[in-house]
C-alpha cells in the first residue's frame, strides 16, 4: 500500500519562475530519494499537490511542507491509502494555470477569480482527475 496525499495551500509570497523552478528542483531531487510521486499545480498563488509513497515517507512530507515559509493556510483535501501509484513515472510532475485556463474543466465551473480557488477544498476529486488527465496524456514524456 502507498499513502497518496492531495492539499491546498496559498503560497506566502508570488512564485516568481525561478523560485518555481528552484522549489521543483528541490522536490524532484529530494523525491527521487525517498521514492516520492506526484504532482503540483500552481494556480495564481494556490498550490495543489498530490505526493504519494510509503507511509513515513508521506508523513515526514507532510510535516516539512506544512512548516515551509514558502506556503500557508496549508489543508489536505485527501489522505488514503492506495494500491498502486497514479503518477508511478514523476518525481513531481508540475503545471502552472491562470484561473481562466480551468473555466472549461470539469468541476471547475463555479471557479472565476484567484479568490474562488479557496473553493478547491471541496473540489479535491475534481483537481485530482485533472492531474491524471494531464499525467495520460504526458507519461512516458518525462514531465
Ligand atoms: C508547495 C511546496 C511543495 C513542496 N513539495 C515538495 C516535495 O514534493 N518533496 C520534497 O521533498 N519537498 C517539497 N517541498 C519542500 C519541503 O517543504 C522541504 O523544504 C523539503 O522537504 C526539505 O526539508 P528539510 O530541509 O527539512 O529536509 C515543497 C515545498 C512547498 C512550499
């Protein structure tokens, strides 16, 4: 079993691209040490994440992140126990949206302005079947 983990939270200050960057490369870094998975967005100052491994692993990444100066207002949409991986390929798998590009998606109807992604709290199913269509249609691709 894996323990598969989905939050939100708000990051403290904008994300330039180069602390994007320097942020991914920490994750994909220390990921592929501890055999850490999945996926971030960056949504207009919002972060969703979905990390997924061995149970201490997660619980140990949760804490770290929960505590990074780099975020706030940190809350877990989901945490499960899963049978297999879903982003089995990606150390961190990333996209970046602006908040129009989610209008058309599924389950995102009601989202129109940065301020209405505090919804996505309610809405993890929905941002998680979004990741998997992305990782679909990008494995195999690295990220
Ligand atoms: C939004 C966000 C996502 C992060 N994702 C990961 C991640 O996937 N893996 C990881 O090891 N650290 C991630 N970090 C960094 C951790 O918070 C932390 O800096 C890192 O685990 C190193 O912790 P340590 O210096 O205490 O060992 C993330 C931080 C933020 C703000």
């Amino acid at each position: 079993m894996f323990r598969q983990v989905l939050y939100h939270s708000r990051a403290t200050r904008e994300m330039r691209a180069e602390d994007l960057r320097g942020l991914l490369a920490q994750a994909r870094d220390l990921n592929q040490t501890h055999d850490v998975t999945g996926f971030l967005f960056y949504i207009e100052r919002h972060f969703i994440q979905c990390i997924e491994g061995a149970q201490a692993d997660i619980g140990q990444l949760v804490d770290n992140i929960r505590a990074d100066a780099r975020n706030t207002a940190f809350s877990i949409l989901f945490d499960r126990d899963v049978p297999t991986r879903a982003f089995i390929d990606w150390a961190m798998g990333y996209r970046a949206f602006a908040v129009d590009d989610l209008r058309d998606e599924p389950g995102f109807h009601n989202i129109h302005r940065a301020e209405d992604l505090d919804a996505l709290a309610t809405a993890g199913n929905a941002v998680f079947d979004l990741m998997r269509s992305f990782y679909a249609a990008n494995a195999g691709r690295g990220f």
